[in-house]
C-alpha cells in the first residue's frame, strides 16, 4: 500500500466518523418519516391507476353487455320477420360480445383483487405511518429532554464550556492577586531597607537613617526622664520593689 492511499484512507475514515458523529437522530427520524410519506403517496398513485382500470374494464363490459342484448332483440326481431339469416347473424354477433365480456371479467376480476391488495396495504401502511409519527414525536421529545439534562449536568458540574471558562478566569484571578501580594510585600520590604525611596520623601538614605536614630533617642531620654521623677523607693511599675 503507498503512503498516499494510506493517508486517503485515514482521511477518509475520519471524515466518516466525523459525519456519523455529526448525525442528528432527530432529522434522521424526520427523514425516515418523510420517506415512508413518499412510499405512501407512490402507494395512492399505484393504487390509482390500478382503480382506473378497473373501471375502465366495468364501462367495456358494460358496453359490451348493451351490444349483446341489442344483438338479442335483433335476433329476435328477425325471426318475428322470418328473417333466420339476420336472425343467425345477431345471434353470432351476441355470442363475440358474450366472449368479450368473459375476457374483461377475467381482467377485471384480476385488478379488483389488485386493487383489493393494494386498498389493504395503503390502510396499514397509513395505520403504519401514524405509530411511526406519534413514536417519533415522542423519542424526539424525551431526546431534547436528555440533552437538556446532560447539558444542565455538564454545566454544574464544570464540563461545559461555560464553566470552564469560569473556572479558568477565576485561576487566573487567584493567581494575578497572589503575584501582586507578594510584589506589595517585596515593595514594602524594599521601602524598609531603603532600596527604593518614597517619591514624596525628599530626605536622603543617611537623613533618613539619622532621624530614626533621633526618634529611637528621644524615646530613651523621655523613658529616663520619666524614671528620674518617679518617687524614691517605689521602683518602676513592673519591677517588683518592696518597701520596708
């Protein structure tokens, strides 16, 4: 086998799965229906020609009935005029049209019991049709409900489309709110040690690291301060000093 047969037969396979996968059951039920419509109106037609000519048949032999019964009275016409030649004529033309008549009834009696068999398949074949029909509706309709179902399911359950976008969108937020947590954090550290400078802050590095000083040496000499004034004896609260 060459490579490129090989390849038109894969081709060809997933094109057919694709089509088998495509496939609607519900356009399939409406089509096996519209083609048992189509064999029901080819069945009228059949019907209809076969219902024809049998009336075509009952008019000949009426016709030909009519003939033979003139023939009769002729007949008899002729012998009341002592005519036996005429009389033996009529009665020759009666008997071809009651040979006629026997041939049509042949006929007829063979495409009346067509007609008899086709007026009895058309009955079921339209009896047929209508539990098709109403089967049909309801298979469609349970097929619908299914589906409804099963896309519901698949949305609550994240498989749809809808949710995974959604589940998605919101990982991806998680995550954006997480990187900017931690680069708050690296900001703030970066502040702390003076890496990065408040643009507000017109103060240089050493400035800044003086007037800490400063404001740590304040709180000290206050802290003394307030020591110093404290009644002798009593200690600093906290200490644990007793009096005598």
């Amino acid at each position: 086998m060459s490579i490129f047969k090989h390849a038109a037969e894969i081709l060809e396979g997933r094109v057919n799965h694709f089509l088998n996968n495509a496939e609607d059951p519900g356009e399939t039920l409406d089509l096996s229906y519209e083609k048992m419509i189509a064999n029901l109106q080819d069945t009228k037609r059949h019907l209809a020609d076969v219902v024809t000519e049998r009336v075509s048949l009952e008019n000949q032999m009426a016709q030909a009935q009519k003939a033979a019964d003139k023939a009769d009275a002729g007949a008899r016409m002729a012998l009341g005029a002592n005519r036996e030649d005429l009389a033996r004529a009529e009665l020759a033309q009666k008997q071809s049209e009651l040979q006629k008549i026997a041939s049509l009834q042949e006929a007829h009696d063979t495409v009346a019991a067509q007609a008899q068999k086709l007026t009895d398949y058309e009955s079921k074949l339209q009896e047929h049709i209508e539990q098709f029909r109403v089967q049909k509706e309801v298979t469609k309709s349970e097929m619908a409900a299914a589906r409804a179902e099963v896309e519901v399911s698949a949305s609550l359950t994240g498989v749809g489309q809808g949710m995974d976008d959604a589940g998605e969108a919101m990982r991806h937020a998680q995550e954006r709110t997480q990187q900017m947590e931690s680069k708050a954090a690296a900001m703030d550290g970066l502040m702390e040690s003076g890496a990065l400078n408040d643009p507000l802050d017109g103060r240089s590095q050493a400035e800044k690291e003086l007037d800490k000083m400063r404001a740590t040496g304040g709180v000290e000499d206050e802290l003394a301060q307030l020591k110093a004034e404290m009644p002798k004896g009593k200690g600093t609260p906290g200490s644990g000093a007793a009096g005598g």
